[in-house]
C-alpha cells in the first residue's frame, strides 16, 4: 500500500495521516477547540495512552557525553512542560513559541529582568497590584526600572509617543485592566510603538480574556503574557504563567528560554499536566464564563441597588464597539452564530466589576451574604469568586493612586463561574438585598 500523503500545517497535529484510503486530503487548520484537546497531547508511542504520563523524574540519561533525547535535566525541560509549552503556542492564536513559568508573578519578573539594567517602561496606568508592586517597588530597586504609568485607554497619540524614550524598551498592556475592566486599543498602541525609533516591544497580559476570547499576537502584539492560574488552567489548583511569542520573535524567544533556565522559576511536570488538561475544555468554559457573566451585568445594571456596571460585553458600554473588534477569530465566530446575544451585549469573558450604592460597609455585606460567589482573590476558576479590590488584590496600590484609578470602596468585583446562570443570578439579587438592608 502507497504510503499516506503527509500533510502538515502549522495548525494541525497530525504530520501524518495513517488513513491509506485518503491518500490526498485538502490541508485543514484545526479549529481552536481541536487544538487545545490534541496539540502537545499525542498518545504516547510505547504504551498507548491517550493521555500523557507525568515524568516526574528530575534527570536524564545521557547515551554519551550531550547524547540524549531531548532532555537533559528538569529545570531546562522536561516532557510535560514541553509539551503544555506547545499547546500554550497553538491556543494563543499567532504564538510559535510557548514559555512556561511558576507563576504569573515569575512570568512578569523574567521578562522585566529581560529588560536589563536602567531600562525605562510604559504601563497601563491599571495593572494587577502585584504587578504594579514588581514595576515600582522591585525592579525600580533592583534594576533601575522606571515605569510611566499612563492611562492607555484615554491618552492621545501624542501622549503616549511622548512618553516613549530613547530607552523606553517595553509597553505593558492588560486589557481589560484588573480590576476596572478598562479596554485598551492594542492594534492603536502596537502601531505607535512600532512607529517610534526607539520601537519598544509591546506585552499584553491576555489573563482576563484568555486565549478564547482575544488573541493580542494577531493585534500586532511582541508578547502575550498568562497568569494561568485563572481561566488557562480554570480550576483554581495551580499556580502558574507563560509567555507566548509569534514566530519572527526567534531571538527573543531564546533569550527568554534562556532566562528561564538560568533564574529557574519554573513550573513543575505535575503542574503542567494539571494545567494541560484544564486546557482541554477552555474553550467550553469560556463560553460558559461569557454567558453566564453577560446574564448577571444584565441584572446588576437593572437594580437600583448598583452604581454603575463594567461589562464591556453590554452594549451599553461606553468602548463596547472596542470590545467586538478585539474579539479572536474563534470567538467572533462563535457569538455570531449564537442568536440574539448581539442584542443585549456579547459574552466577553467572566470578569465584571461593578460599583455598590453605599461604601465599605455595603460592599462588606454583599460580600459575605453570598452563598455561591466565594469571597476570595484570584479568578478564572469553575466556581464563582467576588473580592474587595482596594482591600485585597489591590492593597498595595497607594491609596491616592487606588482613588485616581476609581478602585475605591464600592468596588466589587466578580468572577462569574460556570454554574447555573439562575442560581448565579438568584444569589447576586439576594446578597445586594442584604447590603441594601443595611442603609434601611
Ligand atoms: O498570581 P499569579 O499567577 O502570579 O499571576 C499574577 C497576575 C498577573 N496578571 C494578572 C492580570 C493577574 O490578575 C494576576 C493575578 N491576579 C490575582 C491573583 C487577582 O486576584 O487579581
């Protein structure tokens, strides 16, 4: 029998059809879904199984002096790291390379310390506390960094090209921001970096948007950045982040990777396997997260209970034009041929931050009267999580700082998890009942 015709894409898994009946096949990207279930995640070839071992060895036989497999010793790689590394690269649509760390936090202090001494930043003015607390406490000492922190969702061009300097090597994006769910033009920044002489890389810290929802790379985005221990993983059991970059980055890909061995802030073989196979059903969640978040910003922008509601998804959303166009392919796709949810919004990921009519106190009630949402950080888990921004997450933004940014009392914010949208609704009504009571 001829040998099967090999196809191969940089999207597809298989390099090779076993099939001889279809000897010639149209070449076919995989969509997302396929590729977060498949790439990296081949049965293995001695045993079979369908689902990879963990290798939890630390060390590698070498057959002579630098002859192995592959691997040589745990910290510079192993199987399981290498292969969650690869679906990282498929699932971040434009990624060729994919660079795991022990944590969002190590992911941000590798790349900050990439940067080397005296380099000069520009961040969203609205980061994640810790960091905020890396940029202006840690690398400020350690390196000589110094960070502008502009408010990239409003600044004009002339603004933000006057704030990039000769050593400006880096603008840091998260958009939408942690916690006030600001939206960032990424297409608009990258083209004014890139216009610059000093041509600054620009990051996006993709946590909060996933890889379902918004893909940075195709925005004309130098990096992406995870924390994976939200929506990658999706199960609250890892900790964990990654970088992803696209395939004209080779250099910056091995600098990095180099840095990842020699500072060795590395995930370990069962985290990785964990967080691999939270990977399998992302896309399945995220669209659960978007609904079910759409169907509660619906009801909190109802009661009069509330201040004011930060969905982008909802149509009343001042940039909620930015948040359709900022869609990944896949997503788009999906709210497209989903009836009727363009009408009231679209799901835009779990996150919604919303203001209490009252202040601390109010926000206290709310938050320990519900009976799902857990009051706790972090966020991207299958169960829902809310938390008080100013007091925990972001507590170690000044005050002042914290006041400009809006992250005041009343903030509140949301992860919506994926259980039945009713009960998810039902315990939001009662636990704003609760707070309301308070003031009566
Ligand atoms: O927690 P860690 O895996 O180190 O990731 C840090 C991080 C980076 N980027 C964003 C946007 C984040 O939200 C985080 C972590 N955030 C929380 C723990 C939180 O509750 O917001």
């Amino acid at each position: 029998m001829a040998p099967a015709t090999v196809i191969y894409n940089a999207n597809s898994h298989h390099t090779n059809g076993t099939n001889g009946a279809h000897s010639v096949r149209k070449p076919h990207s995989d969509g997302f879904g396929t590729r977060a279930i498949h790439v990296g995640s081949d049965p293995n070839p001695a045993t079979g199984a369908v689902i990879p071992s963990i290798s939890l060895s630390t060390t590698y036989k070498q057959d002579a002096i630098g002859v192995h497999k592959g691997f040589e010793y745990s910290r510079s790689g192993n199987p399981n790291r290498d292969a969650f590394e690869a679906t990282l690269a498929s699932i971040e649509v434009g990624g060729a390379y994919g660079i795991a760390f022990a944590s969002g936090s190590a992911t941000t202090a590798t790349i900050l310390q990439s940067l080397g001494p005296s380099a000069h930043i520009v961040s969203v003015n609205d980061v994640y506390g810790g960091t905020f607390r890396y940029m202006s406490k840690v690398a400020s000492i350690n390196q000589g960094l110094e960070t502008t922190f502009l408010d990239l969702e409003n600044a004009d061009d002339d603004t933000i090209l006057a704030a990039i300097r000769p050593n400006t090597k880096l603008i840091w994006i998260e958009s939408p921001t942690n916690p006030t769910l600001r939206l960032i033009d990424i297409p608009r920044i990258a083209s004014l970096a890139h216009s610059h002489p000093s041509a600054p890389l620009v990051l996006v810290d993709n946590t909060f948007l996933s890889p379902f929802y918004s893909s940075p790379l195709l925005q004309g985005a130098d990096l992406v950045m995870h924390s994976l221990t939200k929506y990658v993983n999706g199960h609250s059991d890892v900790v964990m982040g990654a970088l992803i970059l696209p395939p004209h980055h080779t250099e910056l890909n091995e600098n990095l990777r180099y840095l990842q061995n020699a500072i060795g802030a590395v995930p370990s073989a069962y985290d990785c396997w964990l967080a691999q196979r939270g990977a399998k059903t992302l896309h399945l969640r995220m669209k659960a997260h978007g609904a079910n978040a759409l169907a509660v910003a619906k009801v909190l922008q109802k009661s009069p209970l509330v201040e004011e509601v930060i969905y982008p998804g909802l149509s009343t959303h001042p940039r909620n034009e930015l948040a359709y166009r900022s869609l990944s392919p896949h997503a788009l796709k999906w709210i497209k041929q989903s009836n009727g949810l363009e009408e009231a919004g679209f799901p835009y990921g779990g996150m919604i931050s919303f203001r209490i009519r009252g202040g601390l106190a109010e926000a206290e009630k709310f938050l320990t009267s519900t009976r799902l949402f857990t009051l706790a950080e972090s966020l991207g888990g299958v169960e829902s999580l809310a938390e008080h921004p100013a007091k925990m997450t972001h507590g170690s933004i000044p005050e002042a700082e914290r006041a400009l940014l809006g992250i005041g009392d009343n903030l509140v914010r949301l992860s919506v998890g994926v259980e039945d949208v009713d009960d998810l609704v039902a315990d939001v009504e009662q636990a704003l009942e609760a707070a309301a009571a308070l003031s009566d």
